[in-house]
C-alpha cells in the first residue's frame, strides 16, 4: 500500500510535495534541533508506547534507553517481534531515522504500529530529544530543557491531567501477578484522598506524583500483597496515559528477579 501510494505522488506530479526521503541529521543539526520541539512529539507520538529514562517500564513497546548501539529488539525484559529480533542490525542514528519514517518498510512485520511516520517538520528534533534522553548524546541538554521545569503544579492533578485523573479516579486497575509460587490475581482503585484501596482486604496504598526531568510521573505504592513481593512501588510518566486506554493487559514490569507484573484498565469499578 505504501509504494502504491508514493508511486501515485511520484507520477502525479506531487514529487516535490510529498518529497525524496529526507536526508538524515547531521550532528550539528542534531545539536541545534529545538528541545520543546523534540520533547512535545515524543509526548505526543511516542510516550503512549515508550519511556526514554534509565529504568523506565516497558509499555506496550520496550523502554529505549540505551537504544543506540543496542542490536534491534534487544531491549532487556521485553518480548520483541520475531521479525525485529531477525533484523539484524543495530540501531543507530540513520536506521532509527529510518525507522520513523516507515517502520514497516524498515522492519517489515514488526508490531510496532503508529498512526502515521513522524512528519519531517517534527523529525530532526525528535531525534534529537530522543538521543538526549536515552544516554546517547555526547552534547549537553540544552538550557531550555531545566529552565521551563517549572509546570505549575499549584494546580491539583485533576486539573492539569482531567482525563488521565478521571480515568483513573473511576475505573479499575488490575494486576496479575506471576511469580515462581504461582499468580496473584486482585484489582485496585486509585482514590481522589490519595489512597488506594483494593478487591484484596490485605492490600493498602498510596499514590502522588513527582517531577524529573520536567517530566510529571505517577506513582504509587502497595503493600499487603498475598504474594512475594508483597510491596510494589510503581512509577509511570503521565503523557504516558493521557491518551485514556482500556484493556486487561497495558503494561508489564519486573518488579524483582523471577517476577512479571501485568498491568491493565477495566472500565468501572464494583
Ligand atoms: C502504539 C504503540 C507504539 C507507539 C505509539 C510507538 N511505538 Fe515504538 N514500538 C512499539 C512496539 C510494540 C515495539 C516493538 C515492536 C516489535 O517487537 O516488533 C516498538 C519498537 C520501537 C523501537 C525498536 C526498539 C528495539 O529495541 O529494537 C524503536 C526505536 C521505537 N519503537 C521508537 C518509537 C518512537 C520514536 C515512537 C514515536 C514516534 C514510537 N516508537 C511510537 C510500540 C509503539
């Protein structure tokens, strides 16, 4: 479908519109890529799927620190794709270019699915950001990145993130729990005071936020678990959720050595 489509622009006469393939960054572009730019397309493109920082959960796709250089689905902890583990090759700057623009025609039968290739306007400088964040730029974060870290955080969650607060306040989150003695099944739901409560009476929680890297995180703490571990602390970035999502399998962590968490949104709650 692809090639059917850009031999329809070529002979249309919409070469120049819809363009030759972009020419990959150089390093100067790379470092003189605009930082908010950058940051606002992983958000908006990327972070429903991805976390960048060391130690970051895998979501639905594998956390990417540490990307450049690593052999292609190679991620520690996650399943990859047969076809992506066959690629081959390792990532760098070109093949994550690449990538971006045409997953499938880099990595044909990877399940990586995307809306649509990162427009070029966006392309540079989310490359950027995304070398910055996963430990792969030899240049400094740029000032701009610490000097608006700032949100404004005066405001309650409820009204900085209305429908990642309302999705969570409402619904229910569920786990399953995999561990060496078998699984631990229970369900929790976050409350508006701060706490959380669970279907299991043993289990007690917390939640709040915290800020890194101008990034705001969700986090939360259970304890009381029939199961080892009995405790559980959690942190996801916010973005991470602003697009609000239902399904019984969201997000896997390893929690300690030997143990796989699932995590998923139920509409509703008892
Ligand atoms: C809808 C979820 C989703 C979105 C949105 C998404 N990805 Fe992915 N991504 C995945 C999945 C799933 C995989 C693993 C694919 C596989 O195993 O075939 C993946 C794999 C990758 C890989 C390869 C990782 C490796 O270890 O080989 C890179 C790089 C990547 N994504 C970057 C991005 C960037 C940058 C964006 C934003 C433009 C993005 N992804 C948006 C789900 C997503």
């Amino acid at each position: 479908m692809h090639r059917g489509l850009f031999i329809l622009c070529t002979t249309g006469g919409l070469l120049f519109a819809s363009g030759a393939p972009a020419a990959v960054p150089t390093r100067d572009q790379l470092v003189a890529a605009d930082y908010q730019k950058g940051r606002t397309a992983f958000q908006q493109r990327c972070s429903a799927c991805h976390t960048l920082a060391e130690g970051g959960s895998n979501l639905v796709g594998p956390n990417l620190w540490g990307l450049i250089g690593r052999k292609a689905g190679a991620s520690p902890d996650f399943a990859a794709s047969e076809a992506l583990r066959s690629a081959g090759f390792e990532w760098d700057v070109a093949r994550v270019w690449a990538f971006l623009a045409g997953p499938e025609q880099l990595v044909p039968g990877n399940r990586m699915l995307i809306p649509e290739p990162v427009p070029e306007a966006d392309r540079t400088a989310l490359m950027s950001f995304m070398l910055l964040e996963t430990g792969a730029a030899d240049w400094p974060r740029p000032a701009a990145a610490t000097a608006d870290q700032k949100v404004d955080r005066t405001k309650p969650l409820s009204e900085r993130y209305p429908s990642f607060y309302n999705h969570l306040m409402t619904n229910t989150t569920r786990y399953r729990m995999e561990t060496p003695d078998g699984e631990v099944r229970f369900d929790t739901y976050f409350n508006a005071d701060g706490s959380v409560s669970s279907s299991e009476k043993s289990i007690r929680g917390f939640w709040n936020t915290v800020e890194r890297r101008g990034m705001e995180f969700f986090c939360y703490a259970l304890d009381g678990i029939p199961g080892k571990p009995s405790q559980l602390v959690e942190c996801f970035p916010i973005a991470a959720m602003a697009i609000p999502r239902f399904a019984e399998q969201l997000w896997t962590s390893k929690p300690v050595e030997g143990v796989t968490l699932h995590g998923g949104i139920m509409a509703g709650r008892p």
